[in-house]
C-alpha cells in the first residue's frame, strides 16, 4: 500500500481521489502544484470547487453518472489562467465505485500551443496557397503526376480540376515547342539539388500559350527523402514580350527593319568562327546606294527613308532565308551570304544589283522614282573582319568609279 502511494505520489501527472460531493481524499504533488497554479483554484479541500472556473459542470456530471463503475469524462482539455499564461489541462475522470472517484489531471500547455502553430500555419499555407494571385501552384508525384493545385492554375491556364488531376505535368508543355525541356531531367535535378527552374512556354486550355517561369522544389518526409514536388509558376509573358521588344531595338534597324550595324559585327564573328572550326565558306558583298544624295535634295528626307525602306524589301524578296542583310550605316548595307563561294556571290550580288534597278520606289507623294546600287564582293582568307571588310569596301568604291550600278570583286 505504501509503495503504491509512494508510486501515485511521484507520477509525472496529477491524480486526485476523491468523494461524490467533490471532497479530496488523496491527491499527489502534481496535481496540487497544477491546482494551485491556476490563480481562482482558491481551495484544494474540494475538487469541485478547485475546478469550478474552468469546469463548472463537474459536480453535476458526476451526480449524473448512474453506471457503477466507469469512464465519466475522458481527456477533456480546459483552459485555464494561470498569472500571465494560460494553462490547458487534460482531465479524466473515472469512477472506481460508489462514492470513489479518481482523476487524472496533466498539463498539455505545450501540446496545444504546438496544435495552435500547426492550425494556424496550416490556415496561413492555405490562404497563401488559395489566393496567390499571379503564381500557379500544384503538387506533383515522383512521376510528375499533378495531385493538388491552387486557384490559379484555373485562373491563369483555364485548366479545372477535372481535367489536370492524375495528369503528366507535360500536359502543360506545348508538344511541338523546339524549346520545350525534358521534364524528366528536370525533376530528377529537382531531387538532387533540392530544386530546378525552368522558363518557356506553357499551354492553357484554350490552346494558345503564355510565358512561363517554374521553379519545381523537392518535397522530403521527415526521414528526407524525397516524395513528390511542388510547382511553382508564374506567368510572365508581359516581361518575355519586353524582353523581346528590347532584344529587337538592340539589334534591329528601326528604319528598314534590317540588322543594326552592331548585330552586323556579332554576325560576321558567327560566320568568322564557323568558317574557322568547320571550314564553312561565306560571303560578304558591301552596297551603297547611288547618287543617295541627290535623291535627298530633291524629294526631301522622308523620300529619301522609303526609298531605303523599299531597297531593303527588294533585296530581301531577293536574298535566300539564311542570308543576313545589315544596315551599316546610311544608305549603306552589308549583305552577309552563308555558304557561298565566289561565283555563288557574283551571281547573288548581280541579282541584287538588276533588281534594284528595276523596281520603282513609290514615294509618299505619289512619285515613283528608281535607284541603283553599286556592290563590292568579297571572300574572306585568312585576315580579320575589318581587313575583309575594308576589301569589300575597295571593291564597291571601284564599282562607284567604274561608273556605279555594278558589282566588283575584290581581288
Ligand atoms: P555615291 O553614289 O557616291 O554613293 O553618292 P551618294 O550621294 O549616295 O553618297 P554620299 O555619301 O555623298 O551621300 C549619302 C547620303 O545619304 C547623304 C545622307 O544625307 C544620306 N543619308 C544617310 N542616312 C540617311 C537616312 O537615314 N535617311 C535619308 N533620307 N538619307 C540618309
Ligand atoms: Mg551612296
Ligand atoms: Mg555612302
């Protein structure tokens, strides 16, 4: 029996035995010290009355419980306060036989700040998940199966939940895009690393497509292995279209339409370097517009534009798909032709040159007037780009004073 005291008195939680009018028999130190740390428990005499801020109803459940024996209350949590705290304690009560009672009391205050946090991050991970507005969300399987997703999926790829749950993720990568990434490579780098990010096309419902940054994170279990992913997208097609804007002012000519002198020197270099490593043949054929400055001086400036304009669309009607036609400066122009040898760039250079000659420019005014061009042909050795150039160039200003419209070979 003293052993058994002994064994109640030191048992991490409080026990308390007491009668059917609340009055304590026995109770151990816990269940004291958790008594009497709530501030109202006033009296430690009767259990009723120590516990009637937090459960006032004890007594008359008590009272209620006919059976001889048994379970009256079973882990019921109850808030107390405790100073500045609060204090949750789990209470069981049972009936051991008529008129004997025993309860349980433990302190589960940790427990339920630790259920607090969980509910509370579990609400705030939903409110973040639900209403993020511009970034689609979803969870994925190992094999890239979509499992959950958030709103956005619908609002931004029109996709519903019928249609996407248990699919490949590659349903959202367009099958016929050149560009589009093995999506298998990039999950098994997103388990390796702890994520991957990809950026390029994605198709909607609708079938037309949006620009779309993802970056695929790895979802571990608590041993650390990986369990699936979490995607997450944005659709950034308005910044891709400004990116593209600005691609295209960095290397177009605004006013033709035709490579920028700069993209011109990156171009050459391409060209340079293939005929370097792989021995590739290419041409370059220099064209300056004849007597420009007359055309200036008599029809006026804006003439002068859409007489460019049209000479450059002469020549692209001319000129094959892979050939690059730069503006490189004024009424200058530098024609770089891929895999051409010399006769192939004499023959281009003189189909260029009758072209232009034979089509009338119409101007803003309504006047149709012709130009001609005078080309200098040249075929790269073994020099730099400025000696290649500066040939090219020889050979046009020997086609100016062998009396323009014609095309030169540099030597
Ligand atoms: P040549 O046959 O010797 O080439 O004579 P040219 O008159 O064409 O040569 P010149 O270099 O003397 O004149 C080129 C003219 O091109 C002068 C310049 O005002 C004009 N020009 C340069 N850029 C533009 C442009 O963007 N628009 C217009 N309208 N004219 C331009
Ligand atoms: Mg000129
Ligand atoms: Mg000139």
């Amino acid at each position: 029996m003293e052993d058994l005291l002994q064994f109640l008195y030191l048992m991490p939680v409080g026990v308390v035995k007491f009668r059917a009018d609340g009055a304590v028999e026995m109770m151990n130190a816990v269940a004291a010290g958790l008594l009497l740390s709530m501030e109202s428990a006033s009296t430690l005499q009767n259990f009723y009355s120590a516990l009637l801020p937090i459960a006032p109803d004890l007594g008359l459940r008590v009272a209620d419980f006919a059976a001889i024996a048994g379970n009256i209350i079973d882990q019921q949590w109850l808030r107390a306060i405790a100073g500045s705290r609060v204090l949750v304690l789990s209470l069981t009560v049972n009936k051991i036989k008529d008129n004997v009672y025993m309860a349980v009391l433990t302190d589960v205050t940790k427990l339920a700040e630790q259920e607090e946090k969980l509910y509370v991050d579990r609400q705030k991970f939903f409110a973040i998940f639900d209403h993020v507005r511009d970034y689609a969300i979803y969870t994925i399987t190992m094999d890239g199966l979509i499992e959950e997703w958030n709103q956005s999926v619908q609002r931004f790829g029109g996709w519903d939940a019928a249609d996407v749950h248990g699919r490949n993720m590659s349903l959202f990568f367009p099958q016929d895009d050149p560009d589009r990434p093995n999506i298998e490579l990039l999950l098994a780098e997103a388990a390796r690393i702890g994520s991957a990010e990809t950026e390029g096309w994605r198709v909607k419902r609708d079938g037309s497509r949006v620009w779309v940054n993802s970056v695929i994170t790895a979802l571990p279990d608590e041993a650390g292995k990986v369990r699936g992913f979490v995607v997450v997208s944005r659709d950034i097609t308005q910044r891709k279209q400004l990116e593209d804007e600005k691609k295209q002012l960095a290397t177009i000519d605004p006013l033709t339409g035709a490579y920028n002198r700069r993209q011109g020197d990156v171009l050459l270099a391409v060209e340079f370097s293939r005929r370097t490593r792989y021995g590739r043949p290419f041409a370059v054929l220099t064209m300056d517009i004849d007597h420009f400055k007359a055309v200036n001086d008599r029809f006026g400036h804006p003439a002068g534009d859409s007489v460019l304009c049209a000479v450059v669309q002469t020549c692209r009607n001319i000129l094959r798909p892979t050939d690059l036609l730069v503006r490189w400066g004024g009424e200058e122009f530098l024609v770089i032709l891929p895999e051409t040898d010399t006769n192939a760039a004499m023959v281009a250079a003189e189909r260029l040159r009758t072209a232009v000659e034979a089509n009338e420019a119409t101007l803003p005014g309504g006047v149709n007037i012709r130009v001609t061009v005078s080309i200098g042909v040249a075929l790269p050795s073994s020099e730099s780009s400025s000696e290649l150039l500066s040939r090219c160039d020889v050979a046009l200003y020997s086609a100016k004073t062998g009396g323009r419209n014609r095309v030169f070979l540099a030597p």
